[in-house]
C-alpha cells in the first residue's frame, strides 16, 4: 500500500505575512507575494501554502481563489509556535550594498535574534534602504524556515550605540588587534557562574579597513565589552560578521542544544 504522501507537501510556498493568523481566517494576499503564488508557484484552488505572521507561529493555509491581482487563502491549522530564538544581536558596520546584502541574508538564516548596523570612520556606505532590508531578511526567513523574523535597527554611528548600549548584554569585539579566542569566550558566555543563566550576547564587527585606534579603545572602554580574535587570518567584513555568528550559534546558541 501506498504511503500517504506529507501534509503540507515540502514544496509547499511560505510566506511571511503582516495579518496575525488563526484558525479559520481568511487572508488576501497581493502584490508581488501574489505574482510569486500566481504566477510562479502557479497554485491553484487546494493547494497549500504556509503562512507566518511572526508573532503567532506558522500556519497552514489552502489556496481559496487565484486571481490575476490577488490569491485568497484559507488558514487551517497552526503547524508550529513561534520559534524562540537565542538572544544575540549582530552589530556588523556597514559594508558595500552587495556585501550587505550577503550579511542580512546569511545572518537571518544563521538565527540571530537582531541585526544593529553600526557606522564607523571607515565605512564605505552610511545608509541602509529599510525596505530593501526588511524585504531580504524576509526572504531569508522563508527560505530557512524561520518562523520568527530577526528585528532590524537603523544604523547608528558607533559613539552613539556605545553611549546606548544595554547595560546587561555582553558586546563581543571582533577586534584585528587581538583578543581572546572567540570559541574560549563564546564558550564562556552560555554559562558565566554557576548558577547563573546564559548571558544576552553581541557580537562587534568592524568595516573593510577595520577600526581606528580611537574608535578601538572606545570599545575597549565599555565594561560590557570582551575583545576576541577571530583567528590568524584578516577576513572580510561578511566573512567576519558570519564566521562569528556559525561559532556563537554552535558553542552557545541553539545549535549547541539537544
């Protein structure tokens, strides 16, 4: 006999989307979500699509009417809470837009909880189209499976978020200069003392010629702040702000859990 095939099918759209989601809802979707179903999904009535609403969890949903404009879904079931996602933000100074574009993708897919773009002296960019942004790290997010969207701030100059920064919340300098090894210190964070809980982390990235001096011993002057080094090598900015996210993931955040 036959197995029954899955339900939803693994090809299944998904689909982010602003409307909180419950049972027996009906949300219209449209725009260029609709031409992606309507045109490149090619659904048809019955077929299913997965929904999120990142605050509700992820929900199945089947395919009430396609139009040329505009699909119309009938939500189900709920298939998943919202995820929790460990508390790490990453803190990467903005880059050229392709090469950004690379860290609020991977970054997304990689878990972080949030994306702090920083300004420093030698950035080469210093603004971040939000739309663009939200629209790429929205994408990720489906793509991965998330079914909790990272929170996005506006880039800030670095004077600014060191004046600002949490007083609770570790900031994890990746500084060329050296430091202690980011795996030993990483390590560390998920279990400070006994008895204490994991710390809220974040992890420093600087811009493609690194920081200045005065800019380093600024870091370097917050009690929150733990220099480490990120190996033997100079690594882009990308390269650095993803390398540090996968080793934070797998010694102290949810890729470390069983």
């Amino acid at each position: 006999m036959p197995a029954t095939p899955a339900w939803p099918p693994k090809s299944a759209p998904r689909l982010f989307v602003e409307q909180q989601l419950g049972d027996g809802l009906q949300v219209t979707i449209d725009g260029p979500q609709a031409h992606y179903l309507a045109r490149v999904m090619r659904v048809g009535q019955g077929d299913a699509v997965v929904l999120c609403d990142d605050a509700t969890g992820e929900w199945l949903a089947s395919v009430a009417a396609a139009g040329k404009r505009d699909v119309t879904l009938a939500v189900q079931q709920r298939l998943r809470p919202r995820e929790a996602v460990p508390d790490f933000w990453l803190c990467p100074a903005l880059l050229k837009k392709d090469r950004f574009d690379m860290v609020l993708e991977k970054a997304t897919e990689l878990g972080v909880a949030m994306i702090h773009p920083v300004i420093t002296r030698r950035c080469v960019a210093d603004k971040l189209n939000p739309e663009r942004a939200r629209q790429i790290v929205t994408e990720a997010a489906e793509q991965c499976a998330r079914t909790a969207l990272p929170a996005l701030a506006e880039p800030v100059k670095l004077d600014m978020m060191l004046r600002d920064w949490p007083e609770d919340r570790l900031l994890f300098f990746a500084d060329e200069e050296g430091g202690a090894p980011a795996a030993e210190a990483f390590a560390f964070s998920k279990f400070p003392q006994r008895g204490e809980g994991q710390h809220k982390a974040a992890v420093l990235i600087g811009p493609e010629g690194g920081f200045d001096q005065a800019e380093r011993e600024a870091v370097r002057a917050l009690p929150q702040a733990r220099p480490v080094s990120l190996g033997p090598r100079i690594l882009r900015g990308e390269t650095a702000a993803l390398a540090a996210t996968a080793l934070w993931m797998g010694l102290a955040g949810d890729w470390a859990e069983d």
